[in-house]
C-alpha cells in the first residue's frame, strides 16, 4: 500500500521550482512526492504518516 503524502501532517508545498514538495518531519525537500523518495532510498513506506483531521461540518440552518 503505497501513502498519499497529499493526506499527511507533515506534507508542504514549496515555492522551489525545482523542489516543489517537502516533509516537515524529514525536514527535506524533493522534485517527487516525499513518500516515493523515501520507499525508494529506505525501501519501506513512510513509518511518520500522520493524516489530516478536518473539522465536522456544521448545518447551519439560513433564515431569511
């Protein structure tokens, strides 16, 4: 099972061209998704996953 970094905590986004992801928790950047820069130098998934947690929605009931 492969992990959407798109969903972790510690994903980011960069303004480097160059380098447009980066860890947080790693604390390095890469021109490729931090988890297939790490399952291809480590040769595990990442072991410091952590998905983000969105707030409920609430129902707002408008009156007009």
């Amino acid at each position: 099972m492969s992990i959407d970094c798109r969903k972790c905590i510690f994903f980011k986004i960069t303004w480097e061209k160059e380098n447009p992801y980066a860890c947080k928790v790693f604390g390095f950047k890469s021109n490729e998704i931090p988890s297939v820069k790490i399952l291809f130098v480590d040769g595990k998934n990442c072991l410091k996953f952590s998905p983000k947690t969105y707030p409920k929605k609430q129902n707002v009931n408008w009156v007009g």
